[in-house]
C-alpha cells in the first residue's frame, strides 16, 4: 500500500504541474484576444489563425485542468446527502464510484478519441477556415486529458483506500482554498 501511495503521490505531482501551468493559457488567450483585437480595429489585419488559436488554448485549459481539479476536490459534488456521511462511508462512495464510473468513462472517451487524432495527423487536417490552423494538436488535448483525469481517479481511489487503512488522514480529502 505504501508504494501505492508514493505512486499516487507522483499522479498529484504530474496533475499539480500540470494544472498550474495550463493555468497560464487563460492569460495567454486573453493577450492574443487583446492583441487580435487591436490589430482588426486599428490596422485592418485579421486573421482566423488568431481566433482558433484563442479556442485552442480555452479548450487546454478547460481539458487539462480537470485531474488537478479533481486533486483539489473542486469538482462539481452534490453534497446534499454525501456531505452529511461519516468520512469512512464517504471514502467507499469514492472508491465504488471512481472504479464504476470516472475511471471507466475516462478511458473510454481517451480510447476512442484516439481513431480521430491520428487520422487529423495523418491527413494533416487543417480548418476549413481560411487561414486555419492545423487540428491535431487540439484533438491531442482530448486523450491527454482524460489520461490525466483517470490517473488522478486512480489517485483518489488509492488514497481513499489508504484511508480506511489508517495511512491517510482525512484532511487530504477536504476542498482546498486557493494558494494550498
């Protein structure tokens, strides 16, 4: 169980790293939005190139973040039941749940995303657009993400365990506020 751990340990590490530097694409999308913006309106140049590469980062950032989300605990929960369980009862429905649904679900969607994914590689698929980006470096984002997502399922299922073993404690499973 101890090495369990460590390696839950490392997918928190993996999903920290990532969550705090995707975090970074938010801004970046805003700049290029700002600067696109500016250069349409000021100096009559456009191009769709800017505005895919705002969809782009936006749906980075909306995939990558959800394992660090799911490490924090900051996921949608309706607590309305769940809440009011002793954390032990809370811990089984956690692990029940993440083997039964996240976990299976996950690797579904990352499995067959990949069909998609390498056929945009290997037609070298572009936008329709003018001026459009190529489109498998987004499809990647789809498998990535979700790889990410089961392995910190797999996390939270293995520290939910080490729980009720004794090696946890439970502060590790309550929200945390920013900054933590």
């Amino acid at each position: 169980m101890k090495t369990l751990l460590s390696v839950a340990r490392a997918i928190d590490r993996l999903n920290e790293l990532v969550g705090r530097g995707v975090s970074w694409l938010g801004l970046a999308a805003v700049v290029i939005c700002a600067a696109a913006a500016l250069a349409r309106y000021a100096f009559n140049i456009g191009s769709n190139a800017w505005l895919e590469i705002q969809w782009y980062l936006n749906a980075a950032v909306f995939l990558l973040v959800a394992g660090y989300t799911l490490k924090r605990h900051e996921h949608v929960r309706i607590d309305a039941i769940y809440g009011h369980l002793p954390q032990r009862v809370q811990a089984w429905i956690d692990i029940v749940g993440g083997i039964l649904m996240l976990l299976p679900a996950t690797i579904i969607i990352a499995w067959y995303s990949w069909p998609s994914l390498v056929n945009s590689y290997r037609i070298s698929e572009y936008s329709s657009d003018p001026g459009g980006l190529i489109r498998w470096p987004v499809r990647l984002l789809i498998p990535v993400a979700f790889a990410l997502l089961a392995l910190q399922g797999a996390s939270e299922i293995i520290k939910r365990a080490g729980f009720l073993k004794g090696l946890v404690p439970a502060s590790e499973f309550e929200k945390k506020g920013h900054g933590t």
